[in-house]
C-alpha cells in the first residue's frame, strides 16, 4: 500500500474518532435532559396526595364559611363569603372528580381537632367579623407563599395538563379569596392598616 493510500485511511479513521466523540457528547447531552426531565415531574402518588389533601380543605373551607356566614353580622362580608364559600365547594368537587378520573379514591381526612377548631373559630359570635377576618389576614398575609406548593406541583406536571391546569385555575380563585379577605379586612379593621 501507498504512503498517500495510508495517509487517506489515517485521515478517515481521526474523521470517524471525532464524529464518534460527537455522537457521543450528544447521547450524554440527551440523557442528562431525559433524566432531568423523569426527576422533574410530578409523580402520580404526589398528584393524588396532593388532590386528596386540597380536596379535604377546601371541603372545610366551604362547611366552615358556611358556619361564618350563618352568624356574619357585617353584609358586605356575608355578600363576600357567599362567593368565596361557592367557590370552596366548587374546588372541593372539581378535585374529587380529577382525582377519582385519575382512578383513586378520596380517603384524607383532616384530623379531627383541627376541623373542630375551624368550625369553632369561624362560627364563634364572641368574634367580630372584622376580628375574624384580621386573624385570617395575618395568618395567610401573603398569597403567593401560601399557593406556592400547588403551583409548584401544577408545574411539575406538564404530562398532565388537564390537573395542571385546573389547579393553576383553582390558584387563581384562591388568589381572589385571599385579596378580597385582606380588602375587607383593612376596610373593617383601619386601626390595623
Ligand atoms: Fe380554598
């Protein structure tokens, strides 16, 4: 064989090598991509948890404004409670049904103490309406701290954007019961603001 034919087949063989190195930072590139992906989402018992648990408050929610409302002295905050308690019941159901189409069962139950302390609470008529609402304003002072494991959640699960995208709907509602607690609450309570 030639010189010049050796030199050619040298040449060919370093064209291969590096092609090869190519390929191979690419695998390493598109792996590491599908394995941040796989990491990254949400998994189907942490979507379940995580219905499950949101679907047992806002079932509390609804049955304790419902209490709130039936001793609300202050009309403007019952005409504001009768929204936010539809809407509590509303998500209430919304997440049964996509957890049940998800093919598990409501089964969290919120301990026991802690519903008697919410139906007491919301339901005492020794509380003003106004002292009620400044206790829920300066227990939730910030709405984007409190909604922050949901959206969390909700953007882990690009797989599944139906529950996606009803929990970023149901952030939202939230974040118009927090705002219109806090806009009462600084309209009953001006010593506070
Ligand atoms: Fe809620």
């Amino acid at each position: 064989m030639s010189e010049a034919a050796l030199e050619r087949i040298e040449q060919g063989i370093n064209t291969l090598a590096a092609q090869q190195e190519a390929i191979c930072e690419r695998l390493q590139a598109l792996e590491d991509r599908v394995s941040k992906a796989v990491s990254g989402a949400a998994s189907r018992d942490e979507v379940i948890q995580l219905l499950d648990g949101f679907r047992a408050g806002e079932a509390l929610g609804e049955a304790s404004i419902g209490a709130w409302i039936e001793v609300c002295t202050t009309d403007c905050v019952r005409g504001a409670l009768r929204t936010i308690q539809q809407r509590e019941g509303m998500h209430a159901r919304l997440l049964e049904q996509r957890l049940r189409e998800l093919g598990a069962q409501p089964t969290f139950e919120i301990p026991a103490a802690d519903v008697e302390k919410a139906m007491k609470g919301l339901s005492s008529t020794e509380k003003s309406d106004a002292q009620k609402l400044l206790e829920f304003s300066q227990r939730y002072p910030d709405a984007d701290v409190l909604l922050k494991p949901i959206c969390d959640v909700a953007d882990r699960l690009d797989h599944d954007q139906e529950t996606q995208w009803l929990l970023r709907s149901i952030v939202q509602d939230e974040r118009s019961t927090v705002a219109l607690v806090h806009e009462a609450c600084a309209m009953l309570n001006p010593q506070a603001a």
